[in-house]
C-alpha cells in the first residue's frame, strides 16, 4: 500500500521529490514534517551525481517503500 496514490506513477527523481514532499504534508506534526521535508532534500543532494538508470530506479522504490513506512507508523 502506497501512502499516497500515483506512486506508482513515480518515473523520474523530479517526480519523487514532489511525491514525497505531498507526503510530508500528510504527517500530522510540524516539527515531524520539517524532520522529513529535510531529509528528502539532503537525500536528493546526496545522489544528485547519480546517472546510472537502474540504480535511480532502485532508489526511486527504495524512497516510496520508506515514505510507505513513515506514513503507517
């Protein structure tokens, strides 16, 4: 179950970046929603070099399976 819906419309780091920024508005605290709001950016400036195709995929899952479990915590 995804947290929210598209997520399996999530192709491109762009998109990703948006979809869990609409996710962090779902978070029911400010300070918790400025914890993750921070993460996701430093996480996007960590793997901005990225190029390799299947690994920006394997990202990509990797981040909506995370964001799934934040939001069901």
């Amino acid at each position: 179950m995804a947290p929210l819906p598209r997520a399996e419309l999530v192709r491109s780091s762009l998109q990703l970046y948006r979809y869990l920024l609409r996710c962090c508005k779902q978070l029911p605290e400010e300070n918790i929603r400025q914890h993750y709001k921070h993460a996701i950016r430093q996480s996007f400036k960590v793997h901005a070099d990225e190029d390799d195709p299947h690994r920006i995929q394997q990202i990509i899952k990797r981040a909506i399976e995370d964001a799934d479990w934040v939001m069901n915590k």
